[in-house]
C-alpha cells in the first residue's frame, strides 16, 4: 500500500494563474518516465529472483513510481486540457525502449544494481525537490513533495540492499564509483530526451541532442546550491564516501558551479 493516494492531492487549489509553459513541458516528459516504472519494477524482480523480500519491496516501489506518472499526468490535464497522455505514453514506449526481461543486470552484480538505482533516486529527489521549490502552483508544489519523500525512501531502500549484497558480490570501491559514475552519465542518454520529444514535439523527427538540450535548459535552471549539496552527499553515501567531510563539500562546490555553468550556456544558445 503507497504512503499517499491521488485522493490525498489538494486538487481543488490548482491554481491556473500560476502556471508556467516551460514547467509543464518538463513535467509532462517526467509523467512518462515515472509512469515506466512497471517496466524497470519487473527488470528488478527478474534480477533478484531468489530474493522474495526484495522483489515485494520492489514491487510496492514501481507501484508508487506508477502512482508518481499518475498524479503529475493529473496536474498535467488541468494545466493542459488538450494534452492527450496515453497518446504520448504509448509513443514513449514505442520510440524509447531497453531490454527489461533480461535476468542479468548490465551493472554487473546485484550491488552495482543497487548502486545504479541509488544513483537514480538520487537524480529524482534532488529533481523533485527543485521542482517543488521553484513552482508557484499550489497543487504541484504538493504533488512535488510528496514524491520526492518517496524518493528518498526508494534511495533507502535501494541502500539496505546494496548493504546486504555488497559482501558477498566483494565489490571494490572503484568499481562502487564506476558503476555511480556510468549511471550518472546515463542521465544524458535517450530516456529524459525522448520523454520530452514525445510528450511536446511530435511533429519533428526525433533528435536526441536537440531535446536533451531542451530538456536540461529547463531542468537545471530550478537547482539551487543545497539541492546539489544534497545529490552530492547522496552519491558519496552510495559508493562508500563520508557525505559530510571536506572532500563531499569540495565535490558540491564543483558540482555547483557545474550546474551554473551549463545552465547559463544553455540558457545563452535558446537566446
């Protein structure tokens, strides 16, 4: 059972006044990723499958991302009465697409799944959590917050098990940050562009450099310093790190002044 329900979001206080064009586009690229759920739930269960415990705790976690696409596709039918998300739903599953059946992880071992999908609650809470405090529309502040608690717990969840695996698969530190580091990049491949071609651009061909641009332009300019401090505390804890030594604290500073930095260029090559 979810920790909340659609019936616990305020929708009666939307706000359409308060609506921003940019932040619905994004969001209605993050309604088909988090809708997908289903699919890397049934990848997990496949990998673990002499696990019982972990695949029912797996199953309740893509229950509660399905509950996330539900409830952002919600926010997105009031800001945006003609959009039609099962339209863009299936030709997000048509165009985009991974191997999901597959009982092997392509990390390598059960802990470098773990740590891969640490690394995406990472990504997704820090989003969330940007998003939240970046929008003025009531009803998506609300949604905002309550997934990206839930992310935080997915991250936690994700952890225990990579505590539990990570002995016996005797995985080094280099490898803890390979595979961190490999899934970090992955934000930039094909998933998060082709979710926003095909929730706002399907009358042009696809082409992925175009729309992760336009994709990240509007992303990375809602993160603030603590939003990345918070990501980089995640990442070290992950792969085996203090999250709060001086090292953590140089890595936020850079990260930082990394996200300022793309977010500026994007920002000059739209102008």
């Amino acid at each position: 059972m979810a920790y909340w329900t659609l019936n616990d979001v305020p929708w009666d206080c939307f706000d359409r006044s308060k609506v921003d064009t940019d932040i619905v586009r994004i969001v209605k690229a993050a309604s088909l990723v988090e809708q997908n759920g289903g699919a890397y739930e049934h990848h997990l269960c496949r990998i673990f499958d002499d696990d019982p415990d972990f695949q029912q705790a797996a199953r309740r976690w893509g229950e509660e991302e399905i509950q996330h696409g539900q409830a952002l596709a919600r926010w997105v039918a009031l800001a945006d009465p003609n959009y039609d998300f099962a339209a863009a739903f299936d030709r997000f599953q048509t165009g985009y697409r991974l191997e999901f059946d597959s009982a092997i992880s392509r990390r390598g071992s059960r802990s470098g799944e773990m740590i891969a999908r640490c690394m995406v609650e990472v990504g997704t809470s820090s989003y969330y959590s940007a998003l939240r405090d970046a929008v003025r529309e009531p009803v998506l502040q609300e949604i905002c917050r309550k997934i990206a608690s839930d992310e935080i717990r997915h991250y936690k969840l994700f952890y225990r098990n990579l505590m539990r695996y990570i002995d016996r698969d005797r995985i080094r530190f280099s490898q803890r940050f390979r595979i961190a580091l490999g899934r970090i990049a992955e934000a930039e491949d094909d998933e998060l562009a082709y979710a926003y071609y095909a929730a706002n651009e399907i009358a042009d061909p696809y082409d992925r450099r175009r729309y992760s641009r336009a994709y990240a332009r509007r992303t990375l300019a809602l993160y603030r310093e603590h939003h990345v401090r918070h990501m980089i505390a995640l990442i070290f804890n992950a792969i085996g790190l203090s999250p709060r030594g001086r090292l953590s604290y140089a890595a936020s500073r850079l990260g930082w002044l990394a996200v300022r930095y793309r977010a500026a260029r994007l920002a000059r090559a739209a102008a």
